[in-house]
C-alpha cells in the first residue's frame, strides 16, 4: 500500500520509518527542503535510538523515501497521515495552523478517493474541521480517519513495532478495513485495536495523557510529604505500585514532567474543557502542581549547598528524560535557569542534549562528560537520568568537586550509601 506522511518531525519520522518496516510503500513529505536533503543523505534530525537503522534499511529496501513534492505523494497515495505540529498557543490551546493547511493541501491534490489520518495531537472536533475543508474544497470521495500516536521518546521505535494499543477513530467500514490492513503486522503479536468514532479517538490521547501527568505530579506531592514527614518516598511509591489497580509505572518523584506531550497535552485538555464551558479541576490542579515542583528544586538546592550567588554548579543531564535529545519544557533547563537567576555560573554536560541546548543557552560551559562538568564546581545537581550517570566515580568527583555536596533531583544514587561515604547528599522524597 502507498502511503504520504506529511510532516517528518518527531512523529512522522518514527510513524513513517515503521510503517515502511511492516512492508508499506511510504513517503515522508517536508516543506523544508533542507531537512529533506539530510534525509536523503541519511542524517537523521532527532536523537532516537534504533531509528536510523530502521530509517536506511528501508530507504535501501526501497519502501521508504524523503520528499517535497506534496502533490505527487498525495496522488499516489492510498492513505495520507497529518503528522505536522500542534504547538501551544499563550492560551495552553493548540495551534491548529499546519494541520488545516495541510489539509487545504491535500484538498488540492486529490485524484480519488483517500484516507485522510491525523497522527498529530488534535483536540476533539479536529476531525470534523478536516472533514469540512476537504468537502469544500474537493469533490472526491474520501474518509478521516483520528489514529492518535502513543510513542515514549527514548523508545518510540519499540513502542510502534510493540505498542500497548492501537486506536483507529473512523465514522465508516472502508477506512477501518484500510487501517487494519495497514497495520495488520501487529495482530500477528495480538495487539489489541480500539475501533471507535473520531471523536472519541482524538480523546483518547489527551485522557490518557493527562492520567500520566496526574501520577506524576501525585508522587511528586507525595515527596514533599516524605520529606515533611520524613519518610521514604521509594518505600512508598513500591507499596502502592504493588497495588495492581494503580501499578508502579509513572511513580517516580523528581522535578516534574517536561518534554514534548505532556505539558502541552495537560493545557490543551484543560482549555478543550473551558470550550465547552467545564473545568478539569484535576488536571488545572496537576498543572500547578508540576509548576510548583519545578520551582521549588532551586530551594533545595541553596539548602543543601548554601548561597548560590558567585558559586559554581555542575548540572549533569539538560533534556528532560533520558535516551533523548529533547529540551522542550525540560525540568532539568528549569533548574538551570534558576541558578543563573540566583547568580550562580552552570558546568552542564548531557550526551545528547548539548546542542539543543546551546541555542537557547549559549552562555553555559558545555563540558565533555560528567567529570570535566565537576572540575572546579562548588557542587553537582543531577537533573537527568542518564545511564551514564548511574555509576560515577564518586572518589573521583570529591577529588574534583570543592566540596562533596550532590542534589541528586531524580534519586539515582542511595542516601543511606552516600552519607556513610561522606558527602552531603540530598534526593527528593527521602
């Protein structure tokens, strides 16, 4: 089957690429010719472990190509996927711009009847909005189609090739069968498939979204508990999570969530609520919570290193999670922006991130690993867990650090262990 992806960010990129692996003929459509040609080059744009193998055994397969040129992929394609952005507008509502010129666009170039998808991340009505602009403006036959995307950064290759669902929002016969077939490798590993209306589709994504967001900023609540109280916010976590009706994923306490989806996602759905003249109470409250989150690590941080002004801090990790490249919305760039505000010069090193980073931050020293960050700080906040800085040479650091002090925001090391080895530790929750 032929297949247009429009849009190779993120999402079309990762959809596009594993589409071709389960055999279909795809095409990835960008009007930025620049990012086209380092396609065709093969330089993959974004940091994705397991992405660019899957992208080059394909394009030599031949079933997976980079171009331009909109109307010819539209007129030889079967099903057509709107992967382009939705970002936020001041409002926390999304900006539906490139998705409805997209679809004028397709509008444009359709020669019979096609599957119009959206992967982006849409609110409920989207669908409807496509509809409309494709009967004016068209007079084939045609279907759409709400397939919302459900891919972890750091793991969305895995998370496509195995996903927990898929969910497939269509209003007729045809297109379901069409968008099965396109995913028909996937019955093969029993993946269940949520077939339903547009609606509830383009739903489905924000609810399941803000479920997350709400664990997350509920564990973090839970932490400044703990340390209240002082108790164990690990201990506690694990006795929940053993609870099967609440399970133990997205309990994990730290500086709060960040990235692409869920900050975006949490304001889209409390404003698709305010539309309809309701207030999401729980995830207006989960908003808050997460923005309190982020703020309060500098405080933690001038309480376990003393007064920041003049002092220098090594930052070890930028994107906001592991196994990515990403910096939008990061907790780690928050606590960054913190210090600079408190006066305090930064030493920042992440695998990945430093170049995203350097454009908004160009005045940080970018060190080139963990131990040249530490050469000379006065102290060291670990923001982001990267593998690589699950067993540092902690003998070392001291030898490195002025003084054995480490804010450890995402509880990578044991509190118990690294006080009895002599350092001023500090994790969150403990």
């Amino acid at each position: 089957m032929n297949i247009c992806m429009i849009g190779t960010g993120y999402v079309g990129l990762v959809t596009g690429a594993c589409l071709a692996d389960f055999g279909m003929n795809v095409v990835c459509v960008d009007k930025d010719a620049a990012k086209i040609a380092a396609l065709q080059r093969g330089e993959i744009p974004i940091y994705e472990p397991g992405l660019e193998e899957v992208v080059s055994r394909n394009e030599k397969a031949g079933r997976l190509r980079f171009t331009t040129d909109l109307k010819g992929s539209v007129e030889e394609a079967v099903a057509i996927f709107i992967a382009v952005g939705t970002p936020p507008k001041p409002d926390g509502s999304p900006d539906l711009t490139f998705v409805r010129e997209v679809a004028s666009a397709i509008a444009e170039h359709m020669n019979g009847y096609k599957v119009v998808v959206t992967k982006s991340t849409v609110p409920t009505g989207t669908g409807k909005m496509i509809e409309n602009i494709l009967r004016e403006k068209n007079g084939h036959e045609f279907s759409v189609v709400s397939n919302p995307e459900f891919l972890r950064e750091g793991s969305a290759v895995a998370d496509f090739l195995r996903p927990d669902r898929v969910v497939i929002g269509a209003n007729d016969a045809r297109a379901v069968g069409i968008l099965k077939e396109i995913y028909s490798p996937l019955y093969l590993i029993e993946t269940p498939f949520v077939i339903t209306d547009v609606a509830s589709a383009e739903l489905i994504k924000y609810a399941s979204n803000g479920f997350l967001a709400v664990k997350i900023s509920f564990i973090n609540e839970i932490a400044r508990l703990c340390e209240l109280m002082g108790a164990d916010v690990h201990d506690v976590a694990r006795g929940m999570g053993l609870d099967k009706r609440i399970g133990p994923k997205f309990l994990h306490p730290g500086p709060g969530f960040g990235g692409s989806c869920f900050p975006k996602d949490t304001a889209a759905a409390a404003d698709l609520a305010r539309q309809h003249g309701y207030t999401f109470r729980i995830i207006e409250a989960t908003m808050a919570v997460n923005a309190e989150t982020k703020s309060r690590m500098i405080d933690k941080i001038a309480a376990a290193a003393g007064p920041l002004a003049g002092r220098t801090a090594a930052v070890l990790g930028l994107s906001f999670k592991p196994e990515t490249d990403d910096i939008r919305e990061s907790p780690a760039l928050a606590v960054v922006e913190d210090l600079k505000r408190a006066g305090a010069r930064v030493r920042a090193f992440d695998p990945a991130a430093m170049p995203n980073t350097r454009l908004a931050h160009p005045d940080l020293h970018y060190a080139k690993d963990a131990y040249d960050a530490a050469e000379g700080a006065d102290f060291l906040v670990l923001a982001t867990e990267w593998n690589a800085f699950r067993a540092l040479d902690l003998r070392r650091l001291s030898g490195l650090l002025k003084s054995r002090t480490i804010i450890d925001l995402r509880n990578v090391y044991d509190p118990k262990e690294m006080k009895a080895a002599g350092w001023n530790y500090v994790g969150v929750g403990r």
